[in-house]
C-alpha cells in the first residue's frame, strides 16, 4: 500500500517541493548583516563547500556575466577539507563561489533501447521520454551552507509493459562549520524505473539539478553509505533514500576524529524484489602526515534487514586508510582492512563469515580533461535481488574539452554481486554480473541551454556456478540518449 501511495502522490510531491522551495527563496530579501563568503575573515576549517570541482574551461560566472574568453582559463580552486574516514568522496577542490543563487529549468530526455526494461532478454526496440522540471541552489552564510539539486516530473514509454511512470532525483546538503566542529546533513533519494547503477549514462537525466558550471554538485556518498543498486536483473519502479549525519571533530592541529550515522531505504513497487533497509554507523580518526598525505583507521558497523524475510545480516568492518590530495590536480583515498559478517539466519550452519573489506576512490584533473574512478569490495544489502551479496563495484568517468564548445565523455562501470554462502562453498549460490559503458558529446545552446547525445550499452550475466544450457540469463542492451536541458540565469540571492 505504501509504495501504491507514493506513486500516486509522486507528482503532487514533485509540484509541491518546487514551489515551496522557489517561494522560499524567491521571496528571501538580501540581508546586509550576512557577509558574503569571500568576505569573511580566514577560518582555521572553513566550511565545506558541496560544489564538485570543475575543470579548467568556459565558465559561466554564477553573477550571470560572461563566460571564460578562452577554454584554457583556470578556475580559482579551495583546497578540499572532506575527511579521510568520512562518508564523502573527496575532490580536488571547490570553486570560489562569489554568490548565494538559485537556478530553475527544464529538461527533455528521450533513450532509445533495443531491449524492454521488463524483459531484457526479448529484442524489442522502443522508446522511453522523460519531461522534468530541474532546481538548484547553493546559499552560504557565515559558518554554514545549504547546496541542492532536483529534477523531477514524468516517464512516458512506448514499451507496453513499461508504461508511463514518475522520475525524481534529489541531492541536499546542510553544512555547519565552527572552529573545530563540523557538522553536516545528507540525503539523496532517486525514484527510477530502473537501476540507478548507470542510469542515464550519457544525457543530463543522471544527475539531478541543472547541467554545466552553474550547478552545485554535491560530493557522492561513499558506496558503503549508499542502498545498493547495482543489479540490472531487478525490474521496475524503485524508490531509494539514504540519509546521513556526519561529524568532523579536530582534536590537535594534525588530527581529527569523524563520527557519522545513515538509515537507507530500497523498495521496490513491482512484486518478486526484495525491499530492504540498512542502518550504517562509522568511527574514524584522521591524522595529517603533510598539507597532502593523511593516514586514518576506521570501524564501521552495518546492519541490513529485509521487508518480509525473517533473514538479518550485520558487519563489521576495520579499515586502515590513506589519503593524499593536491589542490586541482588529485585526490585520493585507499581503505584496507578485514570485516566480519553476522547471519541472523544460518546459512547452511554457518551464523559468521570473515573476509576482507576494501575500496579506493581517484580523482585526477588536468587543464582540458578530468578523470574518476571508484572501486568497493565488501558486503552489501543485496540490490533487491539477493538477501546480502558479496559486491565488487568499480565506476569510472572521462571528461574531455574537445574545442570551446563541445565536450565529450566516456562512462563505464562494473559491479559482480553473489550471494553470501558458507566458507565451505557448499551451497550453490547466483552470482549477477552487471557492465556498462558509453560515450557522449555535449555543448552548450546560449546561455542557458545545454544539448547532449550518448550511446550506452547495459550487459547482465547471471547464473549457477555450471549451470546448465537455458537456466543463465545474459543479455545486451543498446541505449541511444538524446537530451536537451534549458534553464533561466542564476538568481543572486545575496
């Protein structure tokens, strides 16, 4: 009944949001006690700024002036202060931001595939339209910063058993910054008709907000922080949350400790998926060895429970961790440690299981071209399809300045999830093995609009170890993206 109300009530939320939001803030007078950012005198932390950074280019200047005279110039760049052990991928910088803004827009998508959603094995090219309202706002006052991003509105299909749907995306992030504590609120909430794993590679739908330098683009959660979404074999209209608490406290001039608390929810609308909800909590303590090299030790604890299912799982994990960042060039981050994994519900006998954890994110720029990857090895609550799964992820993207307008990117991904067994392996288990990868081009239209055109191609490989003829599910799916995102100036709020 739940996910019944949701749907039918999705696009009354999505009306709603935007307009509380824009009223809110449309209506804000500026006030000349709050000093704008770059005005404020030098802070031991200053407050982190969401933005992601971008690479050097035509810039679009959040005051709504001119954009860069030539595709070389440099974008002034903060050093990035994310914690080592916390829970967000860290950058090579935030762009000095001179305003607080709003921006609304819209936005039209239209993929192309060669498969249906629900039936991904039968050839059946057809097309899926997504109409959206986009917003996205950065506000900053003294010791703190609000930074979001929407884009919501409505799917239309001609792939019969697909149908017509709703399509939201939501990322927000309240920091608070004092002289040794930092405080910050996340969420992020998607409701897709597929997987998020890969969705939308290629055309500005997979992100939420408004395309190009203007939008304030929140750091990503670590994977461990995130509902796992990394199986193409789950079908329909899912809807994922994850919110999440963190605390940065400074101890001494070189170290700090990192304290954070997420709930998360998957649920999906079509039966024969397995909803299930996880709670993470996190205790990490960062040491500076130089302005660029950080080391750190982190335990993380992790319980996933399933709507319906008497199975429980919990985690344990202790990772070492080391870090190393230079402002506009890289920044990077290496976790290594054991975990152990608890069964509510023996498996086969066996109620505990050790292994190893591990993962590392990589963040490279250069004056033309920007460069990412992300790699987690662990436990993870399954992506709907398995009770807990033992999950490798890696995910890449490549952005390149092609000439002064146009930009081209290169997206690929790959995640194995198998089902958690006894170490004896007595058990035959499903495995799911999911690719993708896709390149696209992209230039702005004026101003304010931005087109952008993709191919993707979706890969799924499931089975039994030694299964026979017939009972593995393998498939190809060719995505074609075109999309066309159109947005107004930004609006200085202060």
């Amino acid at each position: 009944m739940m996910d019944g109300k949701v749907m039918k009530h999705a696009p009354v939320f999505s009306a709603a949001f935007l307009f509380a939001v824009v009223s809110l803030f449309a209506a804000s007078p500026t006030r000349a006690q709050d000093t704008p950012p770059q005005d404020t005198p030098p802070q031991e932390n200053p407050a982190p700024n969401p933005s992601q950074p971008k690479p050097a280019g035509r810039e679009y200047d959040p005051m709504g002036g001119d954009q860069a005279d030539t595709p070389d110039q440099a974008v002034t760049l903060n050093p990035d202060n994310t914690a080592l052990t916390g829970v967000l991928v860290p950058g090579v910088g935030t762009p000095d931001m001179r305003h607080s803004y709003w921006v609304p827009g819209i936005q039209y998508g239209n993929f192309v595939r060669s498969n249906s959603l629900t039936q991904p094995t039968v050839s059946d090219w057809n097309s899926a339209s997504f109409v959206a309202g986009n917003l996205s706002l950065l506000q900053a006052w003294s010791h703190s910063q609000l930074t979001l991003n929407y884009s919501g509105g409505g799917s239309f299909s001609t792939d019969k058993s697909q149908g017509d749907g709703y399509y939201h995306q939501l990322g927000v992030m309240q920091a608070f910054n004092w002289r040794r504590w930092q405080l910050s609120f996340i969420d992020q909430f998607s409701y897709l008709p597929q997987s998020q794993f890969g969705f939308g590679a290629g055309s500005s739908l997979a992100t939420p907000g408004i395309a190009g330098s203007l939008g304030p683009s929140l750091p990503a959660l670590e994977t461990s922080y995130q509902p796992s979404q990394s199986i193409f074999f789950t079908v329909g209209t899912r809807y994922s949350n994850s919110a999440t608490t963190q605390v940065v406290l400074d101890v001494s001039p070189r170290g700090s400790l990192t304290f954070s608390g997420s709930y998360g929810i998957l649920r999906f609308v079509q039966a024969g998926n397995i909803n299930s909800d996880d709670s993470i909590f996190s205790a990490g303590y960062n040491y500076a060895l130089s302005k660029k090299d950080t080391i750190g030790v982190l335990y993380r604890f992790s319980g996933y429970e399933y709507i319906g299912n008497p199975q429980a799982i919990t985690n344990h994990v202790a990772e070492m961790a080391y870090g190393r960042k230079v402002t506009g060039r890289v920044a990077f981050q290496l976790f290594l440690g054991p975990q152990i994994t608890v069964f509510r519900v023996p498996l086969n006998g066996v109620t505990q299981k050790t292994a190893v954890s591990g993962g590392g994110n990589l963040t490279y720029a250069f004056s033309r071209t920007g460069f990412s990857l992300n790699y987690n090895h662990g436990v993870t609550g399954g992506g709907g399809a398995l009770t807990g799964s033992n999950t490798d992820q890696i995910q890449g993207a490549v952005n390149r300045q092609i000439s002064r307008v146009w930009h081209g990117n290169v997206t690929f991904g790959y995640a194995r999830n198998a089902a958690l067994t006894n170490p004896s392996g007595a058990l035959l288990s499903p495995t799911f093995n999911a690719w993708f990868a896709g390149a696209g081009l992209d230039r702005p239209l004026g101003r304010n609009a931005n087109l952008t055109i993709g191919y993707t191609a979706y890969v799924q490989d499931t089975g039994l170890p030694g299964c026979p003829p017939g009972s593995c599910i393998s498939y190809l799916q060719h995505q074609i993206a075109v999309s066309f995102q159109w947005h107004t100036r930004p609006l200085i709020l202060r």
